[in-house]
C-alpha cells in the first residue's frame, strides 16, 4: 500500500542561511494491506513529513515514495482517509457540509452519501448538531468531524495523525474502539501519535523515527523482547534486583532450590526511550 | 471530466458558502449602499454635469467595493488557507491542485458577482431617480445598456485581478506579501497607460522601433490597461463614440489574460510543496 525506498526530503534554507534542513534521510518502510503501522518519534523526528509526502503535498528529494504501487497523486485519495495533526477547516461551513462536500468530491453515489453521513454522524455523536457553523465546534468536536470526512467515503487506506488530540477521556476510548473495528475490517492503517499506550493497543507494526532517520522497524514485541533483562524471583514471588555479581551469587547459593528465573520484558515506553537513545548516540 | 467538473463546483460551492456566511460581503454592501444614498443626497453639490459626477461616483463605489473585497477577502481566504492549513483539509480529497484553484476562483468570482450585482441595481435605482429629480438639461441622456455594459466591464477587470491574485498565492508565501504585490499590480495598472502617453508626448526622441518604447508597450501587455474596460462615459452620451469591434476585442483580451493568468496560478500551485 505505501512504500517508502531510501527516501530524503530537505526543506530549502531561510533567507539568509546556506544550509538546507534535512528533514528525512535515507528512510525505508512499507505498510503492507489490512496492515496497521504506528509511527512514533519526538518532536521533528519526520512523522508530518513522511505523511505529506505520502499524501502528494510535498516531493521528495531523493529516493522512491508509492502509494498504491504508483507516485502519489490526487486520484488516489479516493481511496485514503485522511485526518491531519491539525483540524482546520473553512470555519463558516455546517458539519453536514463539510461532509456532502467530502462525498461529493469521491463521487459516492447520491444513494450512499446521505446514508454514510447519517452513520458517521450518530457514531461520533455529531448528528445532533450537524447543522451547526464548524467555528462554534469544540476542539473535540472538529476533531470528530475531522474523522468522519476522512471516514465518509469508506476508504481502503487511512492515515492518522494524532488522532486522539483534543479529546477527552471518554472520546480517546471510542475513537480506540473504533480504530480496532476499523482494523478487523482488513482497512490499512497508519497511525501517528505521542500515546504510546495507544500506539501499542492499535498497530500491528511500530515505526520509529528520529531526526528524520528509523530507528526500528518491526513488531511491538520485537521492540520490546529486544533488550530483555533476566529476573531473579524467588520463592515468596518477589522479584529481587542485585547491586553486584557477587550478591547475586551468594544468593543464589543460598536459595538454589526456590528460585527460578524470569525473562522481562521492557515496557513499550522504556523500550522506545531505549531505542531513540542509541540512536542519537551511533 | 465530469468527475472534474464536480470537485471543481464541489470547491466553488465551499468558497462562496463560506465567504458568504462570514458577513463580509454584507459588510461591504452595506458600506456601498451607504456611500451611494450619500451620492444621492449630496448631488446638489455638483455644480453642473450632474448625471455624469452621480454615474461616476456611483460606478467608482463598486469599483471601490469590489477592491475591497478583492484585496481583503480574496487575498485572506486563499493566502491564509495555506497558512492555517486548511488547504490540506480540500487537497485530501480527490481534487487536484488545478481543480482547487478554478473551483476557489470560481466561488470568489460568484461572491464578486453578488456583491457587483447588488450594487449594480442600487445604482441604477439611483441613477433613475437622480434623472427624475433633474431638469432635462442636466441629465438629458441614461443609456441602460451600456450601464450594464460598464457593469460587466468592472467585473471583468475585477476578475483579471482577483486571477492575479491567485497567482501571486501561488508564488509567495504570506498573505500580507501576497497583498502587497496586488495593491501594486493594480497602481501599476493603472499608470502604465499614462506613463506611456506622458513619455510619447514629452519625450520627442521615443519613436516606434525605440527600445524603451517596446520595452513600456511590453509591460503594458503584463499589466493590461483596464481603462479599456471602462465605459462610464458612453452611459450619459447621446451617441456613444464606441466602436464595436473595439470593445469586443477590449473583452475577448481581458477574457484570455485571465485564461492565461488563469493557467499560470494552476501550473504554480501543481509545482510547489504545501
């Protein structure tokens, strides 16, 4: 579905300086059908512009981008939901709007369009107020809109970027919800965020960037089990921590008989914080 | 094509709903009708040649009135869109970046009509009126097709500059430089054909076959001379001096600098990274 080959992408310097920012350098990745992709970094890692240039925004500099075996391109949208980092739409337009005007450019047939509508509404909890003007919207509320346009026309790809941004507790759980629902219907997801509880609940794959370069490419547990430390526990089931060989030594000793040792696995956090680490420090 | 012709009326419909609900056009209408009531009760000032100073003023107020929405609404809605990234919101959809440009044209183009519209028939209210009020001497003569005729004219030029516009989006980033550029195109516009009159008569050494006379008639074709769009003068006149072949080709140009400034914008904005 998307194919990143060696790709660069640097910005053009500001005024007065001689240097172009690279923003990407030599990133490799692929999302394959009915996969689901979690991309996370810090701050500038590359995340937004991976995205951009996947959505046709911006060219690359160097390498290959495809999307759907082919450069990206206008008409492909017809099949990419689409929900950016920052919900900005025409503020004096009615939610229904926004919506029809989604439908209409996806030449959905007229049957479907109102059908769809009424079903992404309600499952956002925005039919009630689908004809109220977008600039008296909550930031939660343009967000849920946000995810219905990417949603109307049924796409076979979607593309989220901080998903979960303005939403309160309840509304992060139903958007969870309803990503998992996505996933079970075989949809491509790639998914953008700094909640790596969620990340980690919602991809099949994890992606992480840092200052434009990956860092790791593979499964969550692959991430995890990578760096495992081994664990003493013993027979009160406590897990004992040793300050040195020698202590772990005599204990064992003296406890051969009733204890066991336990593979631990890193938490994903601690696993990311590792990874971006070693990264900056190669 | 007619998936085409369905985005671009898909952002046209977006543009002028969302120009329309933001009072603007409102604002300005109201501003305008204000302005031209004022010409009415204050044309007893004018010491003679009454109709022509009210079908001036009158005209000059849509004119006016269309700047402003050019150079404020139009400059903010496309410039500001890429700032506040709207943009993306339109081009992640199936609509390419030619299809936004004609489709925002067109609905801006559409606000431009409503508001010329409106005011347009005000005016000739007004006019009508002031004419009632007058001796014959006075205002002897309303040509009403050539009223709608300059009407058409102001909007075409409107349209050529509201096309510049998007151009200039499509080169700067920045809605503040974007303004600044088209405020000067137009001042630009305007001088150039009297630049060009001042310096035949004055200068006696520029000829035809002189480089600084091709090098002003090569400007004058960037920045077209809109004085060939105004008719405000054939309203009043008994027997207007227009030939017609002048001024079909005065429109049949201005429709093709804006085609090709048109097409200019499309190429720009399909080559620049968002």
């Amino acid at each position: 579905m998307i194919q990143f080959n060696d790709v660069d992408k640097e910005y053009p310097s500001e005024l007065g300086e001689n240097n172009v920012f690279p923003a990407l350098s030599q990133v490799s990745f692929q999302l394959e059908e009915g996969q689901s992709l979690g991309m996370i970094g810090s701050n500038g890692a590359g995340k937004s512009t991976c995205i951009r240039l996947m959505m046709g925004f911006m060219k690359h500099s160097a390498g290959s981008v495809a999307v759907f075996g082919s450069s990206p391109h206008s008409s492909q949208h017809r099949n990419i939901g689409y929900l950016p980092e920052v919900t900005a739409f025409p503020q004096n337009l009615k939610c229904i709007e926004l919506l029809r005007f989604a439908a209409k450019t996806c030449a959905m047939p007229k049957k479907e369009v109102e059908a769809s509508i009424e079903y992404w509404l309600t499952r956002l909890g925005l039919w009630d107020v689908r004809f109220r003007l977008l600039r008296n919207f909550s930031k939660g509320m343009q967000q849920r809109a946000s995810f219905a346009m990417a949603l109307v026309h049924d796409p076979k790809l979607l593309i989220l970027d901080e998903p979960m941004s303005g939403l309160d507790p309840v509304g992060r759980m139903e958007i969870v919800a309803l990503i998992q629902e996505l996933r079970e219907k075989g949809k491509s997801i790639l998914f953008c965020s700094h909640v790596l509880d969620d990340v980690e609940k919602l991809v099949d794959q994890v992606l992480i960037l840092h200052q434009g370069k990956v860092c790791f490419q593979g499964s969550v547990s692959e991430l995890c089990q990578s760096q495992a430390d081994w664990l003493v526990v013993g027979q009160d089931l406590q897990q004992h921590r040793f300050s040195s060989r020698e202590e772990l030594s005599v204990y064992m000793q003296e406890n051969a008989d009733n204890i066991k040792l336990v593979k631990h696995h890193e938490d994903f956090e601690s696993a990311f914080l590792r990874t971006v680490k070693e990264s900056v420090a190669i | 094509m007619k998936q085409a012709i369905q985005c671009i009326s898909a952002v046209a419909q977006l543009t002028f709903l969302d120009g329309l609900r933001k009072q603007t056009l409102l604002g300005l209408i109201v501003l305008a009708l204000l302005l031209e009531c004022s010409g009415i009760f204050f044309m007893d000032f004018f010491g003679h040649d009454i109709g022509r100073a009210s079908s001036d003023f009158l005209l000059s107020v849509i004119w006016l009135a269309g700047l402003v929405f050019l150079f404020f609404h139009a400059v903010q809605t496309i410039a500001l869109s890429e700032e506040r990234k709207s943009i993306y919101m339109i081009l992640s959809r199936p609509i390419s970046r030619s299809q936004y440009v004609l489709g925002t044209f067109i609905g801006l183009a559409s606000l431009l009509l409503i508001l010329q519209a409106s005011l347009g028939v005000v005016a000739w209210f007004s006019l009508l009126w002031i004419k009632t009020q007058l001796d014959v001497q006075y205002f002897a003569v309303f040509n009403h097709g050539y009223f709608v005729l300059s009407l058409f004219g102001l909007m075409l030029m409107q349209c050529c500059v509201l096309a510049i516009i998007m151009l200039f989006c499509g080169m700067l980033r920045g809605s503040f430089l974007v303004l600044m550029m088209s405020i000067a195109y137009y001042f630009i516009c305007s001088s150039i054909p009297v630049v060009l009159e001042a310096v035949k008569q004055q200068i006696s050494s520029v000829q035809e076959g002189d480089n600084f006379y091709y090098l002003l008639q090569g400007l004058a074709l960037i920045f077209p001379d809109f004085s060939r769009l105004d008719f405000k003068d054939a309203i009043l006149e008994m027997n207007p001096s227009l030939v017609a072949v002048d001024t079909v080709s005065a429109f049949v140009l201005s429709a093709l600098y804006l085609v090709i400034v048109l097409t200019c914008a499309c190429y720009l904005y399909s080559r620049r990274d968002l």
